[in-house]
C-alpha cells in the first residue's frame, strides 16, 4: 500500500505536469488551460492509481484496464475542442492532442514513473513551443507570398 506522502507526490505532480502544459494553451488563447488540463492529468493520475489498488507498482490486470479506459475516454473531452472552421480548415487539433498527451502524463504519475513525467513533459512543450514558432512562421510566409504584408513590416 502506498504510504499518504506518495500519494500525494502522484497526484501534485499530476496536477503540476498538466497545469504547465494548460499554462502554455493559455498563453495561446485556446479552449482549455491550467484548470482543464490539471484535471485531466489528475483524473488519470487517480483512475490510475484506483486500478492498481493503492499498492503502486501498476501491474494488475485492474491498472492496465484503468489505464486503457483513460486513453479511451480521454478521447472524448479532446473531441469536443475540435471545430471545424472556413472551408478546409479543421482548428483544436494540436489541443485535443495536448490533452490526450496530459492524460498520459497523467497516468505514468499515478504509477509513480516520474523520469518518463519529466522527459514526457519536457517534449510535450517543446513541441508545442518549437511548433507554434513553425505554425507562425508559416502563416507569415503565407500572408506574405498573398500580397497581405510586406517582408519585414512588423504586421505578423
């Protein structure tokens, strides 16, 4: 059984992973953010964590069917951030994938396995941060190539 203070350390961690990831979907005015993504990466933490019996080690057959109904499920709440927008243009994927990565985030908290937390946390933003550049960049070469903007004006 695990003791309270291990718990505790699952679950803050849980709460912390998800809360960076929703900074950063707040910092770019999207859907979800700290709240949302802190419980998603809580909820999978718990229903983790609830799977395995409180003993921790996740190798039940109980933690592994808590643990694909989570990734299952999870699918759910990333669908609902996906719009379709003009013409072919579909918006909240990058999102729904966030959220879907939180709740495994999630649940390697709820298994105690805080070096894949910390490694998977880490590219999780990266990518988000090193894509968002790309995304931008793009979009302002694009702008610019449709007479939009001029190279250099300041306007992206």
């Amino acid at each position: 059984m695990l003791s309270t203070a291990d718990i505790c350390l699952r679950l803050g961690a849980a709460v912390l992973a998800g809360g960076l990831v929703g900074l950063n979907r707040e910092m770019h005015s999207k859907p979800v953010g700290v709240r949302t993504l802190g419980l998603v990466a809580l909820g999978a933490a718990l229903v983790t964590l609830a799977g395995s019996g409180f003993s921790g080690d996740g190798t039940d057959a109980n933690a592994s069917r808590a643990i694909q109904g989570t990734i299952t499920g999870i699918g759910f709440l990333g669908a609902g951030v996906i719009v379709k927008g003009e013409g072919s243009r579909v918006h909240g994927l990058t999102t729904a994938a966030a959220i879907w990565v939180t709740a495994a985030l999630g649940i390697v908290c709820g298994l105690g396995a805080y070096l894949p937390l910390a490694l998977g946390t880490g590219f999780l933003l990266a990518t988000l941060l090193i894509g968002g550049a790309v995304d931008r960049a793009i979009e302002a070469r694009r702008r610019v190539r449709r007479g939009e903007e001029r190279p250099g004006s300041g306007n992206g």
